[in-house]
C-alpha cells in the first residue's frame, strides 16, 4: 500500500467541496440521519452515482454520455488497512489452533468440560459443539493435531495481541475512533439498517465513515478481541494470573467465555463478509487502496476528520 | 471540481499499486506460515513454535501460589495415563534413586550403582478397566472409534490414551521410535540406536552401544511406550542413594487442596498429602558443579522408565511441589501413582509424574515424555 504522507492533503484538494451548502452538510451530517434521505446511500459502497445526478445537477459537467460529481475520499488510512488485513490471517490461525486444541477434550471418555459447550435448555441439546462430521469431514480432520494447535496459538497470540494493541493505539492517537464508537443515535440507526438489510425497509440513514451498525460492530469487536486475550490469559496461566482466572469466574468458566467469543468472532465475520459483497466493489477497494469514490456531493470523510 | 474521470484515473493508480502491495503482503504472508511450517522439528515441534513455546515459559515465570480450595469441593482424580503403571508394583520392592545429591557417598543408603535395584512387579499386568482410553466405551460408533484402526494394537495400545493427542499427527511418520504396532519394541536395547537407519554409527559407538547393552542384557526394557526410551536415563554404574518411603516421610507432611488441570483441557479440585519437594531437597541437596554452581534441572522417571519429566531446579522450589502420598485423605492407590507421585499446581498434569522411581539432579536438560511428542516443555499454569 502506498505512502500515506502525500495524499491527505492531496486528497484535500481534489475532494474538497465547494459549496457552502455541502460543508454544511458534512457538519449536519450526524444530525441529518433522522431524515434518511431515500436515495441517499446504501450501507457502505455501491453508490448510486446518476441518482445523485438529479438531485444536484447545477455544476455538471457531462463525462462519458452522462453527469456526476466524483470526489476520490480517503476513507481508511494505511495503518487501519494493513492491520485490518494483518490481523485477519492471524484471527484465522488463531481460531483454526484454538479448534486443534479444543478438539482434544473430545477424545476423551470423560467428555467432561464439552457438556457445557451446547445450545440447549436444560436437559434439551438442540447442538452440541461439535458434531463428529465438524472434526473429520472431506474438507479438513482436526483430530490429533493439538501439539501443533498448541505451538502455533502460543506463537500467534503475540501476533494477535500486539497487532491489537497498535491498533488501539493508532485510533486513538489518530482519533479515527470517533468515526467508530457507537453514538446516542446508533442502536437507532442500526436497527434501521438491519430492517433495510431485511427489506422491511427502503432508505439508509446518512453516514460519514460508518453508519450505527458498523459502529456498534466494529467497536464491539475490538472489546471482544481484548476479551479473548484477557480469558485466553486466563486459560493459558491460570496459576500465575489466578486472579483474573477468579474474577472472570474460575478456570472452566473462562474456557466457556474464550470459547463463545470465538463463536462470536466466526459469527461477526459471518455478517462482515456478506455485507461487504453486498456493499460492492468501491467500498471494498477502500479498505486496500484507502480511498473510495463517492458523489461529491456526500459529508465529506476528510473534511469530518479534520475537525477531530 | 475535477472532471470526473480524471479522479476515476486517479482511483485507477491508486487501486493499481495498492492491490499490487497488497499481493506481495500476501505473499509474504503465506511464506510467513511456510517457513514456520517446514521448519525443521525441534522434538516433532516446528522450531520457531518451539521457541515460542520456550520463550513463552520464561515471559511468565512459575513464580506465583496456585489458589487453593476447600476440601469439600475436592474429587478423587480421575485416572489419565497408564504409562510406567502398567504392572502393579510390590510396595516392599520399592526405593526412591535420588542421584547428584551433595555427598552422596557419607549418606545412609548410597550404594555404587542405583540402575542395579531390582523393582519387582506383581506378575499379572495391573486390572484396570477405567477410564483410561480414548476410544469412550459407550461410544464406538464416534471418531475415535474410526482411528482405532490406526492405534497401535494390543492391550498397551487401549490404555495408550493421551499421546494420541501427539502422536497420530500429521509428523508422527517422521517420528523414529513411534510406529504403531510393535514401535515400543522396536526401541528396547535390542534395537538399533534412535536415528534408526540413518548413518552408519562409528566403531566407537557401536562399542559402547554393545558394552551398554551388556550391562542391562537382564533388565527389562525400558522406554516401550510411544516417545521411546529417554536419552536421559541413567547409565549403569550410576552411584547415588536409595531411600525407602520411611526415609521420605520423615520430611514434615503438607496437604494441600488445588486444581489438577490436564492439557487435554478438563480440570479437577484434588486434596493431596506428601512432602514438600522443597523440604526433600534441602534434605537431599544437588551437589554443585565443578563451577561451583548448582544444576539447573531435576530429572524424574517411573521405575521402569516408560514415563519421564525434566523441570527447572527452581520449579522444584515452588513451595507447592508436592512429592505426593496421599489422595483424598487416603494413601495413593497404584494407578495414581503409589507410593510417590509428582504434585505440581504450577504445572499440567503431564507433568505430575506418577510413581517415581528417580529424582536426579543434573545440568543437562533433560528428556521430557511429552515435550518429545511436542508438547511444552514448561507446561507451565
């Protein structure tokens, strides 16, 4: 990925809109969602540029047989970009270890601990983690592997942990937070956006960087991230960090919490990965260029992190 | 405003060198894993894990005290491993080989050559129908039932229950000593050296592998389960001291009541009675180097060396090592490991070694049953 140092002012110029009109917008922006403009913008890409033709048409000037306002936006800054994609191979082997090792409890008369890894009620098990054809299957065996689990969860936690740790960091230091952490209006907004994911709906909210959807999942998977590494510390030493094993409620507790924050990891990379096929190419393009196209006429990203 | 496809020319540049820096962090990536991938075993562990692995056990020390609990939430441990308990031991047979010990020779109990006690066995292999396998009884019809065809045979390869977990891997095949079937024969002293058909063995060696082989030509094999024998095993001719259980428990006598924790990831509230490791050591201390320095590990093995574990000299020094005689208020039974088992709440269990037969001092890292099958060599909690 290419220097970040030249562009943001580059990309000042080039995107910066004109009209006061629009930096107004940008500053509305936040509270403009109540009025979710119906053709405004789908969730995070995909734009659909002509619509916007219509509504702004006065500074146009006809390209390729039709009119548009392009600006290139700088939506995600380089270090974002690389350790977004640094931590998703080490989250992969993370997950992919962590199942060589908890395979092992399986292959055990006792099946002790495994009782309690279960969606069920009481005595009714409606699935039980997991189901033998989960270990063997034509695609992958996961059974006897879990000295190799063990060296490489035992490497990669590093990996995982201090890519996490600068990636805190680097939003706090950079304030890109601000585009993240969820807002008074967020479960709002993201319960309308899951009804237009349903179609029970037609028309997003307004968004800057994300809308209150992506805001509440994004940050709840970095408290999720620093969870698993606070009950896996607790797992892996729980003589030498007896007290975190106490407070997150013993030894076999902090298993099933690290074992259900894996669930939840698959689960949000279930919905991620569907809802940036959904969102389109400019929006995933964004997260490795950094840069998205969008109608000049949007509240400006850059415009709205200047003023952090 | 810039013309539109002047900023989508822009865009074009812009996606056309990130996606190519992008590729090549791909590469590097894969490359990344394939290097720790391929790199060469050290014990069936790629090398760098196993530094990890290492450097992980100093970056968080065995320094704190395990929590402990009230009796009443203590259980009898379930039983996890058989190997070095296979035969019931005769009591009266039994001596404790303590080697390296500070002037050994003016201690009651030296003798010249420890590796010449005889331990006796009762003859039938030890009844033992329990929990000790990992094809589950009831459950035939599962995924260990499938693998049973590639365990090793026979009545030892039932009761080999957890080093399925390392050794049916994918690099087990590359493991000299552990084939299945007959592999714990093939490493008796009777066998060729380790490095199997490797390159041929200088006369020397071959010499002293003859001269060794002489020595123990009566004993019975050692090292018949999946990691062979240990490379840490004694020579014959090694002096040292053999104590009887009345020498070990004059040290004071501590209870304790903490968490077993098994690598295979159950764990259990236990209630264990014996002597401080600490105590038996200040009562039986390492003899310094020519240095002048104390050894850095102690070495353990069942009596007849199926089962082995190394720890550091200062992991000993826990003040929780527990050389164990009790159990839930009642003296050890075989198969936890009568009359003396390890009991280490810093450690998992592999480390518990049970029935041990030699406590030796040494510089030299030791040989570690499952640390050569892959596993940690700290295990440490």
């Amino acid at each position: 990925m290419e220097q970040e140092a030249e562009t943001p002012e580059q990309g000042q110029q080039e995107q910066k809109p004109s009209t006061g009109a629009e930096i107004e917008a940008g500053q509305e922006a936040d509270a403009a969602v109540e009025h979710a403009v119906g053709e405004v913008l789908p969730i995070a890409g995909a734009l659909p540029v002509l619509n916007l033709v219509e509504a702004e048409p006065a500074h146009k000037e006809p390209v390729d047989g039709c009119e548009e306002s392009l600006a290139l936006e700088r939506k995600h800054p380089l270090a974002i970009r690389w350790m977004h994609w640094v931590n998703f191979p080490v989250l992969f082997t993370m997950i992919w270890s962590g199942l060589l090792i908890y395979w092992n409890d399986s292959d055990n008369a006792y099946k002790h601990p495994h009782e309690v890894y279960r969606v069920g009620v009481g005595s009714l098990t409606l699935f039980r983690f997991f189901p033998d054809w989960f270990y063997t299957n034509r695609l992958w065996d996961v059974r006897y592997k879990v000295t190799t689990g063990l060296g490489y969860h035992f490497f990669f936690m590093w990996l995982f942990a201090i890519n996490g740790v600068l990636y805190v960091a680097y939003l706090l230091w950079s304030r890109e937070w601000k585009f993240m952490v969820p807002q008074r209006k967020s479960l709002k907004e993201a319960i309308q956006v899951t009804l237009v994911d349903l179609h029970l709906r037609k028309g997003l909210p307004r968004q800057t960087k994300y809308n209150g959807a992506q805001r509440i999942a994004y940050s709840s998977v970095i408290v999720m991230g620093l969870g698993s590494l606070v009950t896996g510390l607790a797992i892996y030493k729980p003589t030498e960090a007896h007290w975190l094993t106490t407070v997150l409620g013993g030894y076999e507790m902090a298993r099933w919490e690290h074992f259900w924050l894996t669930i939840g990891f698959c689960a949000f990379f279930l919905v991620h990965v569907g809802q940036v096929v959904l969102a389109g190419w400019n929006n995933f393009r964004s997260m490795v260029s950094g840069y998205e196209l969008r109608p000049a006429e949007e509240p400006s990203i850059e415009a709205k992190r200047r003023k952090f | 405003m810039k013309h539109a496809d002047e900023v989508k020319r822009e865009s074009g540049r812009r996606t056309r060198r990130s996606f190519l820096v992008g590729a090549a962090g791909v590469v590097g990536g894969y490359e990344f894993y394939r290097w720790i991938d391929r790199a060469n075993g050290d014990q069936l562990l790629p090398y760098p894990l196993r530094k990890a692995l290492n450097l992980n056990g100093k970056v968080f020390g065995e320094g704190a005290l395990a929590p402990t609990y009230d009796v009443s939430k203590s259980v009898e441990l379930r039983i996890n491993g058989n190997y070095g308990l296979k035969q019931d031991l005769v009591p009266e047979s039994y001596r404790l080989q303590v080697v390296g010990v500070e002037g050994a020779e003016k201690r009651p109990g030296y003798v010249a050559d420890v590796t010449a006690w005889d331990y006796k066995y009762v003859a039938e292999r030890a009844k033992y129908e329990g929990h000790d396998t990992k094809v589950a009884p009831k459950d035939a019809g599962g995924p260990a039932a499938g693998q049973a065809t590639q365990k090793p045979g026979g009545n030892a390869g039932s009761a080999k229950d957890m080093n399925k977990g390392a050794a049916t891997g994918d690099k087990t095949q590359a493991m000299p000593v552990a084939k299945p079937d007959g592999g714990a024969q093939a490493v008796g002293p009777d066998a060729p050296p380790k490095e199997g058909p490797g390159p041929q063995m200088t006369p020397e060696f071959e010499k002293a592998f003859a001269a060794y082989r002489e020595a123990r030509k009566d004993k019975p094999e050692r090292g018949q389960e999946e990691a062979g024998e240990s490379d840490s095993t004694l020579d014959p001719n090694t002096p040292g001291l053999l104590l009887t259980m009345e020498d070990v428990l004059k040290l004071p006598k501590q209870e304790l009541v903490t968490q077993f924790k098994c690598i295979e990831g159950w764990s259990e509230i236990v209630h264990w009675g014996g002597v401080r490791l600490r105590d038996f050591i200040a009562a039986y201390p390492p003899a310094r180097n020519d240095k002048g320095e104390l050894p850095k590990y102690v070495y353990m093995e069942t009596p007849n060396g199926d089962y082995y574990t190394g720890y550091e000299l200062s992991e000993c020094m826990h003040p929780q090592s527990l050389l164990a005689t009790e159990m839930a208020g009642k003296p050890l039974a075989q198969m936890h490991g009568a009359p003396l088992r390890l009991h280490m709440p810093i450690k998992y269990g592999y480390k518990q070694i049970k029935r041990i037969g030699l406590i030796a001092y040494t510089d030299t890292k030791p040989d570690d049953y499952w640390t050569k099958l892959g596993y940690d060599w700290y295990a440490g909690l």
